[in-house]
C-alpha cells in the first residue's frame, strides 16, 4: 500500500493517541515518509520507525487515513498481535 501524502487525513482517535503519547506531527510525518518496517495489518498498512508505529488505511477516493498511532518498540509486540496481523 502507497501512503498518499498529498491526500491525508489523521482521524480524531491518532490525534488523542498521539496526545496521549506525546507523539508530534513532524514524528508522524516521519514515520509515514520513511518507515523502517512496512507490514500488511488487518486490510490496513503498519509503518514502524524508532518506536513508533501509525496503522494506515486507505479510503476508497485513495486518502490515506491514519487510524492509530502507538509508540512501542518491535519486541513489545505479543504473540496476539503477530496473529491479528493477517
């Protein structure tokens, strides 16, 4: 999946998340233009760089939509969420 820059929306849930996690914009930005890992997840895409992690969809007019962003690192992953990945 290509992330559309030119057509992206953050919805209000990745806002409170970054919020919550003191996750800037310019961090987002980051992730979504140069990830260091890209994975299918659920229908959506999880781009990973230092970290950070945004989980990306794509609406049907192809606007990128960040759903979620979560700050953890790779080996905080569980076994449960290796599964729910496909």
């Amino acid at each position: 999946m290509r992330i559309n820059l030119e057509r992206l929306r953050v919805t209000a849930h990745a806002w409170k998340a970054m919020r919550k996690r003191d996750i800037t914009p310019e961090e987002l930005a980051e992730i979504l233009r140069r990830p260091a890992v890209s994975e299918p997840h659920k229908g959506c895409v999880r781009l990973s760089l230092n970290g950070l992690t945004a989980v990306v969809a794509t609406d049907p007019d192809g606007t990128s939509v960040v759903v979620t962003v979560l700050s953890r690192n790779a080996e905080q992953w569980t076994d449960r969420d290796v599964i729910n990945r496909r």
